[in-house]
C-alpha cells in the first residue's frame, strides 16, 4: 500500500526526513512524505489560507501517481475538503482521524498544541465536526514548530506538564493538536508518555495513517455525493 502524507509548509529536508521515518515506523506501507509550496511555518488562518492551492495540487498529484490514499499531515486539516473532491483515492485528515478514535475512548479531551493561535481555528474544525463540547482543556506549549526539534527537551518538559494540567482539567484522553510534537520526542513518545502519566496520548501520525490504511482496505473513500468531483473544473 502506498501513501502520501500531505505536510502544509516548505520545510526543510531534515523536517521533511523526520516526518517521514517518523511515519515509517509507525506502519508497514510505503509512505511518502511531501512538503507544500507556501509560508515555512503556520502562524494564522491567514497562512492556513496561503496552503491550501499546494495541498489542493498535492491530493492531485497522489491520485495520478498511483497512491492508495493520501493524508494530510496537519492538525487543522487544511484544505480537506477540496483535496477530497480532487482525488479518488481517499483522502484523510489528521484531526476528523483523531477525533473519531477518540469518540470510541472518552467522552472529555484534552487538546495540546505548539501555539495559542492555532487553539481558535482548531475549536471551530471540531465544531464542524460536532464534537468541540468535548474538548475540556485545551492548552499549548507555545514554540514554534520550526523550534521544535532545536528545543526538544523544552517541548517534553512543557508537553508533560500541560498533560498534567489537562488531567486536572478533566480530560481522559490526550490529543496532541501538532503532528511535529510526538516526531520531535521520538519513536514511541506517546506511549512512554501515557505510561508515565497515566493517560492515553494519541498520535495523530499513527492515527491518520492508519485509518487511511482501513479505508483501502475496506475500498471505502470520502463519497461523491458528500465531496463531488472537481477535477475537471481545476483543468479548465
């Protein structure tokens, strides 16, 4: 099984090689990761905007290339809705993936970011998908994605204690509302995390990648009749 993971930004090659051993290790399908034509890091919903023409092309591009599924690996599943009317291949995003699992383990999430200006736009795609009343905390480290790796350390002192704080909040179940945080910890961060304070971390990485896999699986993609088919608009 092939998949591309959509990364939303112009990252750099070792942040791309990092996502992408990241991924690797997390399933057994060939796995390509592939950075966007646009602002290097998320800011805004205005930077969000600037991203969805490339993710839009990149849906596009998997479909023609003979890819299984595609997801998009951002937490603000940018440009989900018109990469689903592009392709037809199933395309995923990492949030509507996360929430869904986590409807089937808790009632109450705890939502952890890289910044506070992503926690706005996040709460409205969980309203879109009519589950934001669960989301009980919601917090962030506050570092830059393009940061993180430089401070990785910080980002597990400040990750832990967030969780901590989430749990005090009432949250079961912890979503990590960045795909860059559990890649920058390393492999079998959340785990280790869950473990250590008792509560489970779900990986949006693995999480994504592996409900893409159950759709080809089962020969399930987004229906037509939801996304209709727009590709013949984008060549005319």
């Amino acid at each position: 099984m092939k998949i591309m993971v959509i990364a939303p930004g112009s990252f750099s090659p070792e942040e791309i090689k990092m996502r992408q051993d990241y991924a690797e290790s997390l399933c057994s399908s060939e796995i390509k990761v592939v950075g966007v034509e646009g602002p290097a890091s998320l800011t805004d919903d205005a930077t969000l905007g600037l991203l969805v023409p490339g993710i839009i092309k990149r849906a596009e591009q998997a479909d023609k290339e003979g890819y299984d599924a595609a997801v998009i690996h951002c937490f603000a599943d940018i440009g989900i809705d018109g990469a689903k009317t592009v392709a037809h291949i199933p395309v995923v995003g990492a949030a509507e993936s996360v929430y869904g699992v986590a409807s089937l383990l808790a009632d109450k999430y705890g939502l952890i970011t890289a910044r506070d200006e992503y926690i706005p736009s996040f709460y409205r795609r969980a309203r879109t998908l009519g589950i934001a009343e669960r989301i009980v905390s919601a917090k962030s480290i506050n570092i830059p994605i393009l940061e993180l790796r430089q401070r990785k350390g910080e980002v597990e002192a400040r990750f832990t204690e967030r969780i901590r704080e989430a749990i005090s909040d009432g949250a079961e179940v912890i979503i990590v509302g960045c795909l860059a945080i559990l890649p920058t910890l390393g492999k079998g961060s959340a785990k280790r995390l869950s473990e250590k304070l008792g509560i489970q971390v779900i990986d949006g990485t693995a999480t994504v990648l592996r409900v893409a896999e159950m759709l080809v699986t089962l020969n399930l993609k987004q229906s037509r009749l939801a996304f209709p088919r727009a590709a013949e608009m984008l060549h005319t």
